[in-house]
C-alpha cells in the first residue's frame, strides 16, 4: 500500500507542476488565444492525471475492498469525469 500511496503523491505533484507551469506560459504569452490553448490542454491532463492517481490507489486497495465498493469507486470516478467534461 505504500507503493501506491508514493505513487499517488508523486502524480499530484507532477500535476501541479504541470499546472503552474500552464500558469506563467500564459503570463508568459500575455495572448487570449494561446490561454485558451493552454487552457484546453490542461483540461485534458487534468482527468488523465485523475485517472491514474485513482487506479494507484485501487490497486492498493483492491486486496482490502470487496467488488461492490471497487465498483461503487469507479461509478463514482465516472460521474466526477461526466460532470467535469460535460
């Protein structure tokens, strides 16, 4: 389990990192058209990054939950993912 705790840390920083760099190349351009670029991309990264922090942390726990709670996790995935591209 701790493997995939490490692992979970370690995409949220990558992540961040991602984000703030996305920060200063749209200060850096100071152009409406590349910020939405950016912008776009980001949102692309960003349930990507969700994914496979969530998948980390199933695989760590998928000996100490049963199938229902594993499938009522990834229902509940699915619907944060739905709600935030829709």
């Amino acid at each position: 389990m701790l493997h995939s705790v490490l692992v979970m840390g370690i995409l949220r920083i990558v992540s961040g990192l991602i984000e703030l760099t996305a920060a200063i190349l749209i200060l850096l351009f100071n152009d409406l058209r590349s910020a939405m670029l950016i912008n776009a991309i980001l949102a692309i990264v960003g349930p990507i990054i969700l994914i496979v922090t969530m998948s980390a942390g199933l695989i760590g726990l998928a000996g100490d939950l049963s199938i229902g709670k594993i499938l009522l996790i990834v229902i509940g995935v699915a619907f944060i993912l739905a709600g935030t591209l829709s």
